[in-house]
C-alpha cells in the first residue's frame, strides 16, 4: 500500500513540473542582436610648420599608436601636429 502511495506522489510531481519548462511550440522566434563591432575608427595626422599656414593632411591611420608615431616623426622634423579621431 506505501508503495502505490509513494508511486503516485512520484507520478504528480513528476507531471506537476512537466508543465513548468518551455516546448518547442513556445519558443520565441530568434531575434537579431546587435554586432559587437562598431565602426572602425581612423585617426587622420595634421600637420602644419607654424601658425600662419592651414593644416595639412599626412596620413590617416587605423590605430592611434601607428598616428602617434607618424606625430612624433614630424614634431621631430619642427612641424606642429594634431592627431584627429574621425
């Protein structure tokens, strides 16, 4: 007698939590996420010998390390120079 009693609370618990998890039919549709990726970003060396002259283009970069140095080159030549991010 324990034992049908014992089997049965099994059996409604077991079917109790059958209802709780998610089937195939209510599964969501798949959403687009957004990319992880931005934009590349670029940094464009200007340059120019003193104030009275507009400034120049040297090169544009794609990654800040690479603009520094080409900064650093022309301040060593005695040019003025900006380093822009675009």
């Amino acid at each position: 007698m324990k034992l049908n009693s014992f089997l049965a609370a099994i059996l409604f618990l077991g079917l109790s939590f059958a209802g709780n998890f998610p089937t195939g039919v209510d599964a969501h549709e798949p959403t687009a996420t957004p990319s992880a990726h931005a934009d590349p970003t670029y940094y464009t060396v200007l340059y120019r010998h003193d104030n009275h002259q507009p400034w120049r283009s040297y090169g544009q970069y794609g990654s800040h390390h690479e603009a520094d140095r080409a900064a650093d080159h022309l301040r060593h030549q005695g040019h003025e120079v900006r380093v822009v991010r675009d």
